[in-house]
C-alpha cells in the first residue's frame, strides 16, 4: 500500500481517539504526511444572550476549542510527522470529503462507535457516510466491543 497524505478526522470521542493513534502510527510506517481534520459544525454552537453568549460568539469559541483540541493531539501523537491541522466550519461528511480531494489525500481514517440497530438508525453514522460518498479510500477504525 502507498499512501503519501492521510486525513484523519478527529474528535474528542474514544472511537476517534483510536483512530488518531491508528492514522498516526499508519503515516509512521508509510511516511506520510498527515492533516489531522476537525469539522466544527455550527449547529452545536449554542449561544446564550441571556449570559452574553451570541450564536456568532459562540462559534468562534468552539473553533477557538476544536483549534486547541488539535494542537494537543498532535503534540501527543505527531512525533516528528509532518501534521497539518484543519478545523473549518460546515457539515462533517461533504466536507470530510470536499477537503480530502482538495488536498489530495491516499487515505481517509475515521473512527466508528460500532452502533447498529435503532441507535444507528437514530444518530446516524458519519464513516458510514464517509465511505458512501468518498471517492478516496477510508479506514474505519472500529472500537473495541
């Protein structure tokens, strides 16, 4: 296998967690450079005016913490890779996709809850909608049951 760029999105869940240390420890034994992506969506940036909270305000704080949240993770995990850090703003599966093409990458990783059943039916799957619409190779990174 040859991959030279890979993407790993990354959130602060467990299932991401792993799939950070995965895509990591993959571009380790490739080579590969790596962007190490966050969607920040700004539906779950909820303000409150009451507090002084507007939505906008409330946006930039949560890119401000996603940002934050990036350089952490690649200050334990980057060890000397090459990383690139993304937190844009917009819906997570088009721009997964839209930002893997546009940089180039070999090989999307993403992590999974595992989830079947009503609870996929109700909260949806993101690798699964990554690996429906992605027209570069994913890695699902599975939790461990």
């Amino acid at each position: 296998m040859k991959a030279d760029k890979i993407l790993i999105v990354a959130d602060d869940s467990a299932p991401s967690m792993k799939a950070i240390q995965y895509g990591f420890d993959l571009a380790i034994k490739l080579g590969a450079k790596v962007t190490l992506l966050s969607v920040v969506e700004p539906g779950h940036a909820l303000g409150n005016p009451d507090a002084g909270i507007f939505p906008d305000d409330a946006i930039i704080l949560l890119k401000e913490k996603t940002e934050d949240f990036l350089s952490q993770v690649k200050n334990e995990y980057a060890n000397g890779i090459d990383t690139e850090l993304m937190a844009p703003l917009g819906d997570i599966q088009p721009t997964v996709i839209e930002i893997a093409v546009k940089w180039g990458a070999d090989l999307i990783v993403v992590g999974t809850h595992g989830r079947t059943g009503l609870s996929k039916l109700f909260s949806g799957s993101v690798s699964e909608s990554i690996i429906q619409h992605s027209p570069v190779p994913v890695c699902v990174v599975p939790m461990d049951k």
